[in-house]
C-alpha cells in the first residue's frame, strides 16, 4: 500500500488529559504516520477538519467516561455526512472493557486503554488502513 | 558551634576499605549502572565518605528548626499524625455529600473536591459541546446551591474544605462557597480549607478548555491570594496550592516537579510583591501539594530536599524571618499515573509503598488513590480501602513513633542533597527560559512536558522501566472489576438546578453586576469583591467565566511534540 497516512488526534469535551494523546501521537509520527493534533475539538469541528484535511484516521482520547455520548454522535455525523466509511476511527483513554464492544458496534475500529503498548495501536491502524485500501 | 559528620570517624582508613570492598562487585551487578526514576546514578552503597563535608546543623538540624530538613514541626506525627484528606467528587453535589458523609463517618480528617471539567472551564450544562461530561470526572459546581448541598450537614466550620478547582474558575467556585459559609451562620473569618488556584496544573497538568491567557490567569490566582489572605477576609484559607502532583502525572521526574513547583510559586509572589504586598501579608499560606511516586528513597528525600529549599528561598530570595513562612508544609497524593488496567489489585500495593514513602517523608496531609482508578472513578469500596490503607499506617506499623526515621542514612542524606543541587540547576534553567509565564507563552514549557511524555513511553516500552502487569509478570486472564458509574442524569439534574436559580433570583441585578465586573476586569482591579456579590445573587459559574474571556480573550497553548 502507497501513501502516508494522515491521522487527525482530538479530543472532544472540556476534559483535559492530554499526555495520552501526546504519547500516541508521538509513535504514529514516529511510525511514518502524519499527525494533525487537534487538540480541544467539538464533534463538528473534528469532522468538519477530518474532512477539510483529508485525514485517513481520527483519533479520539477520551478520560471523562463521556466516551459513549461522543462516539455515538461523531458517527452518527460522519454518518449523516455520508462519508462513515472513508475514516478509520479509533478511541483511547479510561474506557471500561465492557464498553468496548458497543462502542465497535458503533463503528469504532480499535479501543485501546492504559497501559496499550502504542506498537498495537500502530499495527491495527496499518492494517486496517491497508484492508481498507484493497477494497 | 557545629559539628561535622564523620569527625570522629578515621576516614582514610574507611576509604582504603571501601577501596578492598568495591573489588568484590566487579563483574557481580546485574547492571552496568543504576538510576533513580529521576536518572540520578546511584552507587552500590554510601557510607560516611559521601558525608565527609556535611555540616549536620548547617544542612539538616532539628525538626521545626531551619532549615527544616527533619520536618516542620518539632513534635511531627507524636504531636499530630497527618491529615487523611481524599479527594473526592463526582455525578452530583448530592451523591458527593453522600460519599463524604461516608468518609467522614470512618475517619476521614479533611475534605477535599474533585470538580468536573465544566465546573473548570466556566461551562454552562446546557452546552451540547460539553454536555455529557457533566459529573463523569468530578462534582459538577455550577452555583451556589451546588456548593451548599455539597457541605450540606457536615462541619464546616471545624474541617476544612479543599476546593480542587483552578484560577479563574477558583475565583468564582471558591466565592460560592464562602457565600454559603457566611449563610450557614459561620464568620469568614474562621473558614477553613483550600483552593488549589493553580494555572499550572491545568496549563501542563491538564489542558484547560477554553482558557484564558497565562497572564491574566496569574492576575487571578494572585487576586484570591491578596482578597484572602493579604486583605484578611478568609485569613485562616489556603489561597492557592502549589500542585506538582499534576505535573508529575505527566511524566517529569521527581527534580522537575520541585522546580516547577518553586518556578511557579516565585511568579506568584513576585506578582504580589509588584501590587505592593509585602510578602509576610500572603506568605504563610502559601500551600503545596506533591506527588507519591514509585522510587521509594528518592520520594523520601524529595520531601527533604524541598523543605531546605523552600528555606533557603525564602530566608535568601526573599528576606523573610518569620519561621511560619519558611516551613514547607504539604499534601501528598500517591502517583495516579503509576496504577495499571491490568491486574488493578497490584495497585493496592503501589498505593501502600508510596504513602509510606509520603509519611516517613514527614507529610502534612494526605490522599492515597483507589485500586481501580485507571479504569473509572473509584467506587465506594475502593475508596474505604485507600483510606483504610492510611489508618493503618498511623496505627499499625509505628512509623509515627519517630521524627525523620532516614535522616542521617547515608544514602537519604547524600540524595537528599542531590535533589536540591539539581533543581536549583533547574530552577535556573527555567529563570533563563522567561520564568514560567513566559515560557508558557513561548511554548518552552510544553516542549519539556511532551519530550518527558515520550521519554517515558519510550523506557517503558523498550522495557527499561518495568512495570508490573504491562511489560513483566503480564497475566492472560484478568479477573474484571466491577466499574463504578456515575449518574448519567446528572446533567438534567444540573440543568433543573440552575433553571430554577434564574427563576428565582434577580436577573436584573444580575446584569448590572455583571457590568460592573466588565468594568472590574478593564481596569484589571481584583474581581474578588464583585465575584462575591455576583454568586451571591445566583450568578453562575459560566455567567462569571465568559465575562472574563470576552474581556480577555481566549487563549491556546503553543503544544510542540
């Protein structure tokens, strides 16, 4: 597969923990990966910049527990836009295993919580990133 | 008079067999160096030579003695045991009352509030934007009927209350609650407890939403500070907490985090000094809370190493004499950062070490964290085990039988000496660097905290640094834990509650006080006296917020990685 992959990191809410979307950040850029830090976004202005940017994959941190509410409504935006399929979307932060599954039902590719080594979240990204482009 | 470590002792003679020793542990060591979690290089063993030149009185003397190394009373825990204070907050004013009911029921000796992200970023519940955080990480503190069903039947007026919430957002949360003191019936003169009041905790700490600059939010760190304190209308308040607890989480080592600490308390008195406050007015308030982090020898002479310090800063810098300002007293939180997912019941056992390192540190007060925090909030259980594991240190293991148990160890001593040396290179590292408003501006400070994210990420991932349960001794099943949920109507619980407020207050008189405060903060006067008013009157905390960044402006930080 050819191309760089363009990831957009943000972070919705008022909730500042930042140093895990830092760290991610840090390795997908290290792994060839070009990253647009979004830093504080609403879930409008994290689609409207997925969109203008081109990104591949938004990446969204999340240490409130809000975490539900926000990816129920950032897909069901991107949805609404029509273009749910042309991002990859993956979640990281203080999210419960048992929340995991719903939130991949929503159409969250990957879930990763403390303590993921970012060599995981990388690989899954390549991977679907490559899937994505055989389709 | 003074008398010198090691006099007595024959020196050449202990060199010549340290000399024959160190033979033995060649080849021997499992590695070629070894480092404190702050990467200081550690020797095998420290005897008297290390201390050769250390002038006892001089560098350590006695407990509430200068320059306070032993402690900062001369009594320490035979006269008063340290302050279990869990901070605590979380779906409502009113769940959270009932979690400090609790506490207070099985021994808790201080309140402390966790305030959710809206409360800190003056938001209003009804923001879609922000609307599903609403008490997910902390008390949602929108007005003052919040505030009064927080503290509702509990003592007030003998145990102080810590309001964990931030400049701009402290000036309005922390004037509700002294508006619900005085309606309780109490003077504010006898209020007891806290603002932590720290732009740096939320500049690298956290990132603050919405922000204002780091220039006005010094001004009103320092107006709380001059209202409270220097003025005398809450004297027996802490104005501001020096929180290093929070730059620490973010990965800094234990040298960087004293730095940043004494780099940010300077800004603040030397903003006070330049409104003309003499510095014995504010001073003796002046409050700090650490972090509880893992290198167990390391943290005890951090604590050590901070309080001779602060001396020297104070007594040199500044000129004081009064020995109430040049004690360094403190909190202590043990390290949130360190607790894992995986495996979560390993971390009653880090909790446990790093309180030990705290209290043998000679802590003021204290906050020990909850088994399953890297999963969600603490559940109810979990926090009556944190603080259980503080009861029985107190009373199970003597630790508070003797003042400063590792003073005169060589190694404690010789670290502790260390520490101090390598931040005050730090400290001037950061004076070259602007001082630490400027260096927020600059960016500078978010370049050390992002390089110090990735450094950790790196060691922790390439194994160097191990962690139990993540790069070592990892189990394939893990038994899941039950995770504690807040109330998911809590924001139509907060909605209701400010819905009614403005039905029933004076929204006239809202609006001309809030045109006054427009004028307070042209004229960049303290907001204090009008922020009173204003909650009072049932302003809320988003009312008062956006009238400082319509005045001010917004402000995003300059974030390199």
């Amino acid at each position: 597969m050819e191309g760089v992959i363009r990831v957009l990191m943000s972070k919705p809410g008022a909730d500042g923990h930042w140093r895990g979307s830092v760290t991610v950040s840090s390795a997908m850029r290290d792994a060839g990966m070009e990253v647009i830090f979004g830093g504080f976004q609403s879930i409008e202005e994290i689609v409207e910049t997925a969109i203008q940017e081109d990104v591949n994959v938004i990446g969204v941190s999340i240490h409130s527990m809000a975490h539900m509410a926000y990816a129920k409504e950032l897909m069901d935006l991107l949805d609404e836009k029509g273009v749910k399929d042309e991002f990859i979307v993956v979640f990281g932060g203080v999210i419960p295993e048992e929340d995991v599954p719903k939130l991949k039902s929503l159409g969250v590719m990957g879930v990763y919580g403390p303590g993921t080594h970012t060599a995981v979240i990388v690989n899954d990204i390549k991977e679907a990133f490559a899937a994505k482009a055989a389709t | 008079m003074t008398s010198k470590w090691g006099e007595e002792m024959d020196l050449d003679k202990i060199e010549a067999e340290e000399k024959e020793w160190s033979k033995l542990l060649e080849g021997c060591e499992r590695k070629p160096e070894f480092k404190t979690y702050s990467g200081i290089p550690v020797k095998a063993l420290y005897t008297p030579l290390d201390l050769k030149d250390h002038d006892y009185l001089e560098k350590v003397g006695f407990p509430g003695k200068p320059p306070y190394v032993r402690g900062v009373h001369p009594t320490m825990y035979r006269g008063k045991v340290w302050t279990t204070r869990m901070f605590s907050g979380f779906a409502t004013p009113e769940e959270t009352n009932a979690r400090w009911r609790m506490l207070y029921e099985e021994g808790q000796t201080g309140f402390s509030a966790a305030v959710d992200s809206l409360t800190q970023a003056g938001m209003d519940p009804h923001d879609r934007r922000v609307g599903p955080e609403v008490g997910t990480d902390g008390v949602p503190l929108y007005c003052k009927p919040a505030l009064a069903a927080m503290v509702e039947g509990l003592p007030i007026d003998k145990i102080g209350v810590a309001l964990v919430v931030e400049d701009a957002a402290a000036t309005i949360t922390a004037s509700m609650y002294f508006n619900v003191y005085m309606e309780r019936g109490h003077d504010l003169k006898t209020c007891m407890g806290t603002t932590q009041n720290d732009l740096l905790s939320m500049s690298i700490g956290c990132l603050q939403y919405r922000a204002l600059d780091p220039a006005h939010r010094l001004k009103l760190a320092c107006d709380i500070i001059e209202w409270c304190t220097a003025d005398k209308n809450v004297p027996r308040w802490n104005p501001i907490n020096f929180t290093t607890y929070n730059y620490r989480e973010g990965g800094i080592d234990a040298v960087q985090e004293l730095a940043f600490g004494f780099a940010n308390a300077i800004e603040h008195i030397n903003h006070m000094l330049g409104r003309g406050r003499k510095i014995e007015e504010f001073a003796n308030r002046l409050a700090f809370h650490l972090s509880a982090h893992n290198d167990f020898f390391e943290e005890i002479a951090k604590y050590r190493a901070a309080r001779r310090v602060w001396y020297k800063l104070m007594k040199d810098t500044y000129g004081v004499t009064d020995p109430k300002l040049l004690a360094f007293r403190f909190h202590i939180q043990t390290a949130g950062s360190t607790l894992t997912r995986q495996q979560p019941m390993v971390n009653i056992v880090r909790i446990a070490y790093q309180a030990l390192a705290a209290a043998i540190g000679g802590v003021q007060s204290m906050h020990t964290n909850s088994y399953d925090e890297a999963l969600c909030l603490p559940s109810e259980e979990a926090v009556l085990l944190a603080l259980r594991t503080q009861q029985v240190l107190k009373e199970e293991t003597n630790i508070t039988n003797v003042i400063d148990p590792m003073g005169g160890s060589y190694y404690i001593e010789w670290l502790t000496d260390e520490i101090e040396e390598r931040v005050w290179d730090y400290l001037g590292k950061i004076e070259n660097a602007g001082g630490l408003v400027k260096s927020l501006e600059t960016g500078w400070l978010y370049k050390e905290m992002t390089s110090s994210f990735n450094n950790r990420r790196r060691m922790i991932e390439s194994g160097e640094e191990r962690i139990v349960g993540i790069n070592c001794y990892t189990t394939e099943e893990e038994t899941p834990l039950r995770v504690f949920r807040t109330n998911p109507d809590a924001a139509k619980v907060e909605m209701a509650r400010i819905d009614k407020l403005k039905a029933e207050r004076d929204n006239k008189k809202i609006e001309e006080l809030l045109t006054k405060l427009r004028g307070v903060c042209e004229r960049e006067e303290n907001v204090m006296p009008t922020v009173m008013e204003l909650t009072k009157e049932g302003a809320i905390n988003q009312e008062i917020y956006d009238t400082y960044r319509d005045i001010w402006g917004e402000w995003k930080a300059n974030i390199v990685f």
